[in-house]
C-alpha cells in the first residue's frame, strides 16, 4: 500500500506535531480541526515548532518546505477525501472516537488507512461495528511524535494485516521508531510502563521516605542519563560480566519479591521470560562484545552530562 498524502483530524499539540512528522518525510498534509480559532492558529504554531527543532528539519528553506507540504482544510470531508493515510488526533473521549470513525468511515475513500492517536482505548472499543474495521489502527505516540520518535502499532483482531505492515513501513519511512504491541490492552505498553513508575514514585512519596525532588534526581541524575542511550533490558546486560542471564541468575529474587510484594502470585523472573532476555540481548550483543559495549555506554554518557552542563 502506497501513501502519497496524509489527513490529520485535530490541530492539537499532537496534531500539529504529527503533521510536521509526515511533512518533514515529504508526504502532504491536510490538517482540519472542528474549533474555527484552532484552524486559524494551526500554521503559525506549526512554524514555531519547526523553528524550535530546527536542528531536526534544517535551515529555513528546508523549513519553509515542511510548511509548505501543510494546507488547514475547512471541512473534514476536505481533508479526508483523496488522503491515503487518516490520523485521528481528538479528544480522547470514548464517545467522540466513536463519532469520528463513524464519520471517517464515510468520508474517507474505501482503501484509506483510518488511524487512531488514543493512548488508551483499543480500536475494538469503538471501531468495531464499522464496516470498514478491518483498515482501523492504533498508531500512538510518545509526546511530541516529531521529537520522540517511538511509536506504539496497535491493530485490532479485525485489522487486516497489510493495513499493520503498512503502518509499520509509513512510520519508518517517516523517521519514526516503530514498535508492535502484539493483542490490545488498555493503555497499550509505553503509558503503563510509564504508570507503573509513576505509581511506585507516588507510593514511595506518600510513604515519607523520600522528597519529591530527590525522586527526580533519581531519574535525571541516574536512570535517565543511561537509559538516552540504552533500553533497560539493554542495561541490565552490562550489568553482569556474564551478560542479563548472569545478573538474573544472581538478583532475579530482587524483582520476584517486589512482584510479591505487589500482588502478584508467582515470580515473573521465570525461566521462559530469561532464555527470552538471553536470546534477545545476545542477539543484540555478543557476550564477548561486553566490556566494550560498557566503555562506549560510559563514553555516551560523559558526552551527555557535558552536553547538560552547557544548556543549564
């Protein structure tokens, strides 16, 4: 499936921030928002943004070429009509998907991809009674898309698989970095992975053992400052001379105990989910590659805090 032009259904931060996505690919855009002040705002505050992550798009030509690729359309039936790829950036109201998709589903042409920026309601939850279900799709973001790339590909069990394949390769093409969530869960993976620190930080915060500043420096003094560079998995790898089953092997009862501690009924440090670590990160990284995959993630990480030094 080929995309040659692109519809955004909202004007929002999202919105916007996915239009210059697409537009910086050198894919057109049509933007259309229900709010009159909204469409009238939209270039401007779209100009802004490109002139902020200037280092992302270029100099001021390469700018004005992105804008140039996006027009605000008056109605949604202009903006929709002859796009290949919609993406629906309202209100995330369970009610309003619903309105939007039954109206997509009419004014899109029949092969369009009809997209969904929710952070937590699965496609199933509103799309599923639409004649055209099986092109809906989740495609949500971490915020803002055009400068953090990673994005969640969530399909429904009625979305056809070339719709999914389609998705991925659009996203790609588009310097996005995306990632498959395999069946729906409400709120998908990066908002719950985000929630269960969050979660953990409030309870430490209520418990009295620590200020909230300090939980900061925390992240922004520690775990942040490594994980710029790797995925946690990938961390703990370096962790142990002997790779991510070594450190499991010796500190695995660590997280069972806290999962007990949590509710959980068994350990989740189970045999299955190390030989899945263990193939993936060596996969990944040789275990004799180590020691010099450690020295380049302390070089990463010097350049970083000398980088923060100089913007603070």
């Amino acid at each position: 499936m080929q995309i040659e032009r692109t519809a955004i259904v909202g004007s929002g931060i999202i919105g916007r921030s996915w239009a210059i996505v697409f537009a910086r690919a050198g894919v057109p855009v049509r933007l259309y928002d229900s709010l009159d002040d909204n469409r009238a705002k939209a270039l401007e505050r779209i100009a802004e943004a490109l002139e902020k992550s200037a280092a992302l798009v270029g100099d001021a030509a390469a700018r004005q070429a992105v804008l140039e690729r996006i027009t605000v359309a008056d109605t949604l039936a202009e903006a929709v009509d002859d796009a290949d790829f919609v993406h629906e950036c309202i209100d995330e109201k369970l009610a309003s998907k619903q309105a939007i998709f039954r109206e997509l589903e009419t004014l899109a042409k029949p092969t369009a991809i009809l997209a969904t920026t929710t952070s937590s309601f699965p496609v199933s939850t509103f799309a599923s009674d639409l004649p055209g279900r099986a092109r809906c799709i989740v495609v949500h973001p971490a915020t803002p898309p055009h400068l953090l790339p990673v994005t969640e590909i969530c399909p429904a069990p009625f979305t056809n698989q070339a719709i999914t394949d389609a998705t991925f390769a659009f996203m790609t093409r588009c310097g996005q970095v995306p990632v498959l969530i395999r069946f729906e869960q409400s709120s998908f993976v990066l908002n719950r992975l985000q929630a269960a620190l969050v979660v953990e930080m409030l309870r430490c915060l209520n418990s009295g053992i620590i200020s909230p500043g300090d939980i900061d420096k925390i992240i922004s003094q520690g775990f942040g400052l490594r994980w710029a560079f790797l995925g946690p998995f990938e961390g703990v790898d370096l962790n142990a001379a002997g790779g991510i089953r070594d450190y499991l092997d010796r500190f695995g009862f660590i997280f069972d105990d806290m999962a007990k501690q949590n509710g959980h009924a068994g350990p989740i440090v189970t045999p299955e989910a190390v030989a899945m670590l263990e193939a993936y990160t060596r996969d990944q990284l040789p275990l004799d590659q180590i020691g010099e995959r450690t020295e380049w993630r302390d070089a990463a990480i010097t350049s970083l805090r000398a980088l923060k030094q100089g913007l603070v």
